[in-house]
C-alpha cells in the first residue's frame, strides 16, 4: 500500500509510515489497496455453487422442454411424433449448452485492473411505449492495464453505478462481475465481489453470501 500522507509505498502490516512517520490507523490501512481476501476459500466455493446452480436450472428448463414439446404435439396435433419429441430435445440441449458456455467463459476470464474513464447519465426515449416514456440510461466506462476499454449500461436501475468515480483504479477478480476499488477510505458502503450486495464499510462478511469483503 502507499501512505495517504506522502504517498510512499509502505509495507502492508506496518504501523508507521517509514518516510513521514504518520501513524496509520488498523481500520483505514486496510481501505487502501487492493485486498489478498479474494483467496479466501469461500470464494471458490461461491463460484462452485453458483456453477452448480446454472447447470442444475439449466437440466429443468431441459427436461420441461423435453416432456413439454410432445405434449403440445399431441394436445394440438400441430407437431407429429416422434419429431416434437426431437423439437423438445434440441430446445432443451440448447438450454445446457447456452448454461456450459457461461460456465467455461467463467472459468477462462483473468483478473484484470483498470482505472474509470468516463460516467454519463442521459434520457433516451423508450421506442416500444406509444406513450412519451423516457428511459434513464446510465454509462460507465472502464479502461483496461492492457488499452482494452470495458463499457456498462444500466437502464432505470443505476446498479453500482454511484458507487465507482471517474479515475477510481479498479479491480475485477476472475469469475466475478464488478470491481473491487482499490481506495475505499471514502466510502460508507463496499459491494461484496461475490454477489454484488452492497454492506456496511465496518463489516467484515458479506450480510448476503458470508464471503469476506474486500478490504
Ligand atoms: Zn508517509
Ligand atoms: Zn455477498
């Protein structure tokens, strides 16, 4: 980490700044810098549950498509057996297939770091209302270490868009969603990496998931 005094990089257990001498407070020191907890256990096993959960939903909505499309054959006779049977089995492969590929994307992406660029919010017309209905659209821009730029788009619903600041240094952890900031001594609230649940800066788990936050 760096001091927030003089900005010298200090080891991350040390009381004192070496350079300037500031004492460092045990509840700031660790809002500064990115966290090491992302190796705690419980995150491997969220990410384990939540595979889990995707290819068990995945199965159900299979085997409804499965039994359901013969059914509907018989029932209105608009599909003859035995091809309503094989309708069925490739709706429902395709339920699994589409759940196996988040899976590996999932489990293929890095850890990147980047910092916020740019933020906007503006009003967009809603096209399928007849009625003069305006969407409020808020854009986030994050520039990757490696000149990549990742951009998010909420509609109506901000997410975690008030939480990050333009030229926030930001973290997304692999197999995760949104980012872990690296300067949270500013913040009243910190999302959990996790499940995106927004806790209380003083607690330590996640009052959702019970993973750790990172700080
Ligand atoms: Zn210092
Ligand atoms: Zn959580």
């Amino acid at each position: 980490m760096f001091c927030p005094n003089c900005g010298f990089a200090v080891d991350k257990n040390i009381q004192y700044c070496s350079n300037c001498g500031k004492a460092f407070k045990t509840d700031n020191i660790s809002l500064i810098g990115f966290s090491d907890k992302i190796n705690d256990p419980a995150f491997q096993k969220y990410k384990k549950d939540s595979n889990s959960w995707s290819a068990i939903f995945a199965s159900i909505l299979a085997a409804i498509a499965i039994i359901a499309f013969p059914i509907y054959g018989m029932a209105t006779g608009e599909l003859e057996w035995p091809e309503s049977l094989y309708y069925g089995i490739g709706i429902g492969s395709m339920f699994i297939l589409i759940a196996l590929i988040q899976i590996l994307k999932r489990s293929l992406e890095k850890t990147w770091d980047g910092v916020i660029i740019f933020k906007d919010t503006y009003k967009q017309r809603d096209f399928r209302s007849r009625f003069k209905q305006y969407d409020t659209v808020y854009v986030m821009k994050i520039k990757k270490d490696n000149g990549h730029t990742k951009k998010h788009k909420w509609r109506n619903i901000p997410g975690p868009y008030h939480y990050y600041r333009v030229n926030d240094r930001v973290r997304h952890h692999k197999g995760f969603y949104y980012y872990e900031k690296y300067d949270k001594s500013h913040d009243s609230q910190i999302i959990c990496a996790a499940c995106n649940f927004f806790n209380e800066i003083e607690l330590d788990a996640c009052k959702r998931c019970k993973c750790p936050l990172l700080k």
